[in-house]
C-alpha cells in the first residue's frame, strides 16, 4: 500500500483534476465540504458555550471533538478518493489512481466505524448527566449500551481490516484469497447499527414524560431529544444501499452511493448531537428572532450554582438532573435547567 499521507500534498489536492470534477462522484465532494463546514461550526459553538457558561468541557464534549476530529478525517479520505476517480467506471481510471482510490475507500470504511459510534457515546454521556434520576434502570441501559457499542465499535473495526485473507484483496480482487461474506456483515453492521439509534433515541422519552411540565413545554423537550430521527433516516437509507454495493462487479464505480449516505450519517450525527445549543449565539446576535431570552454568561452560572441548592442532586457542569423536575414548579425547573446547553430557552419560551 503506498503511503497514504503522499495522498495529502498540496501538489495533489491542488491539481488539475482535483475533485474529479466531472465524475459521477464529484456531487459527493460538495456533499462533504458543506456538511464537514457545518459540523465544525457546530461543534465550535458547543465548545465555546461550555467553556463561557461551565468554565470547563465535559466528558460528553471531549468524545464528540474526537468523533468531529475522525469525521473530518474520513471526509478528506473520500474527497481524495474521487480525486483519483472513485466513483466512475474503474476502464475510465489509471491502475495507479485505481488502487489509490479503492485502498482510500478501505481507510473511509475503517473512519466511519469510529466516528459514527463515537458520537453516539458522547450522547449516552451526556444522557447519564443531565437525567440523573432515581431510576436505577435508565442508568443501567445508559451503561450497558455504553459498553455494547464501544465493544461493538472494536469487533466491527477488527472485522473490517481482516475482511479478507490477505488484507490486500479488500482493494484488489485480483490477489489471491478469500474474504468473508460482505453481504451478510454489512447487512447485520446496519441492523444494528440502526437499533442501538432508535434505542438511544427512546430511550430518554420516558423520563421526559414523567416531568411535571406543561405540555408544550414537555413537547418541547421532546422535539430537542428526538433530533436523532434524521440520524436513524439516514441510516436506514444507507442500508438501503447496502445491497448494490455488497454484490458490485465494479467497487471503484458501484459503492459511491453508499459511501455518500456514510459520510451523511456520519456528519448528521454530529450536527444534530449539537444543534440544540445553537440558540444561545443566534438570540444573541439576532435578539429579535428569540425575544424572550436575554443571554447572560453570569446569569446561566448563577443559574447553575441556585440550582445545586434547590435540589439534592448534584449540578453537572452547566447541566443539572431533572430529576426534582416531577415535584417541582415551572419557575424552579427553569432555574434547574441552565442555558449551557441552551435548553432552558427552548423548554420555557415567552409564548405571549
């Protein structure tokens, strides 16, 4: 395999066919600047509102920096693989810019496994803090999914280096060997891998409707925690692709669409893990769009440390539990909710 950073110089990214422009995968390039740009400011923005809210990142921040940081990697694997030729007919392209390309796809596969599970950690983390309730079975199926996919995440990474024998048939069929049954792996990878989402999807609604809230309020809630639906749409449009690319006659040509629902999933898992904290800079750079809250550093801090006293259970870095939620009143639970993450906004809104 020929080094793979000699993949990354400015001589080729800059070259004349970089992107390849004009090949049936060069819509997927696009793809992936845009919604590696919007993760990253999204990202960003979290970041920047934990550390002026919390003065501190949490366990839940550090993993999704990981997975944004594997992402953006696994995204410029893909765009110098179209650049030499993934996605169009593998007679189009030189032997030397096939095998570059399949050997690229071989690394996106392994990137993929690693960031999409990452970020579901991350929101099993950040589930663990703020729903911190006296229900010792929430925790425990917080936990044993934790563990399930970070093992999960070893076994489907291992499997897909060792998928054939020797590990250089993956990208060159013409080795001699054998490979496992792609097929049948990457149909039970997508099972479940669309379960454990639906799983971590669900799995806080409960809870949430045990709140002494409102309905709309509640509704509210809900809306902000059910932002995995687009995750588990896209996961399940990519396994719909699943078998064009398992059977492919021509690799190099016939996976590019699966490839391109990889890198979406993986890149809307991220935005909609931090699209809730996205209100906090847009009421305060545009006030009028979200009139009834007036961002103030001190004031989410303050927030968070009244908290602490109002309740038994403890204050988690910006967050607090929502457990005294079931016995307490609108105007305290406000309180008990901080803007870190700019839920508190989104649950008690100014309806008029």
């Amino acid at each position: 395999m020929a080094p793979i950073l000699d993949h990354f110089t400015p001589r080729v990214l800059l070259s004349t066919r970089s992107f390849g422009l004009g090949g049936p995968a060069s819509s997927m390039v696009t793809i992936d600047i845009v919604m590696t740009s919007v993760a990253i400011a999204l990202v960003l923005n979290r970041v920047v509102v934990r550390l002026i809210t919390s003065k501190k990142l949490a366990s839940d921040d550090y993993v999704i920096i990981g997975s944004l940081v594997i992402c953006v990697a696994m995204n410029t694997v893909n765009i110098v693989a179209v650049n030499h030729g993934y996605g169009r007919p593998s007679s189009e392209v030189s032997k030397s810019d096939l095998q570059t390309a399949l050997e690229l796809y071989f690394a996106l596969q392994m990137l993929y496994r690693v960031t999409i599970n990452m970020t579901k950690l991350s929101i099993l983390l950040l589930y663990r803090k703020i729903f911190d309730t006296e229900r010792f079975r929430f925790k425990l199926i917080c936990d044993i999914l934790f563990i399930y996919i970070i093992l999960y995440t070893i076994a489907t990474f291992l499997v897909t280096i060792f998928q054939c024998d020797p590990i250089p048939k993956a990208w060159s069929r013409a080795i001699p060997g054998s490979c496992i049954n792609l097929t049948a792996f990457w149909y039970a990878n997508a099972a479940l891998h669309t379960l454990t989402d639906v799983m971590i999807l669900i799995l806080p609604m409960p809870v949430i409707k045990g709140l002494k809230l409102p309905q709309r309020q509640k509704l509210a809630l809900i809306v902000v925690f059910a932002l995995g639906v687009f995750v588990c749409g896209t996961s399940i449009t990519r396994m719909l692709t699943l078998n064009t690319s398992s059977k492919a006659s021509d690799v190099n040509e016939e996976t590019a669409l699966s490839t391109l629902w990889t890198t979406i999933e993986a890149n809307t898992a991220i935005i909609c893990a931090c699209l809730p904290m996205i209100r906090i800079p847009l009421s305060k750079l545009i006030p009028s769009l979200f009139p009834a809250f007036q961002y103030s550093d001190s004031n989410s801090i303050a927030a968070s440390e009244a908290s602490t006293s109002k309740s038994d259970s403890p204050c988690v870095t910006g967050w607090c539990s929502l457990q005294s939620s079931r016995s307490t009143s609108i105007s305290e639970m406000q309180t008990m909710l901080p803007n870190s993450y700019g839920l508190a906004n989104i649950i008690f809104p100014s309806w008029g």
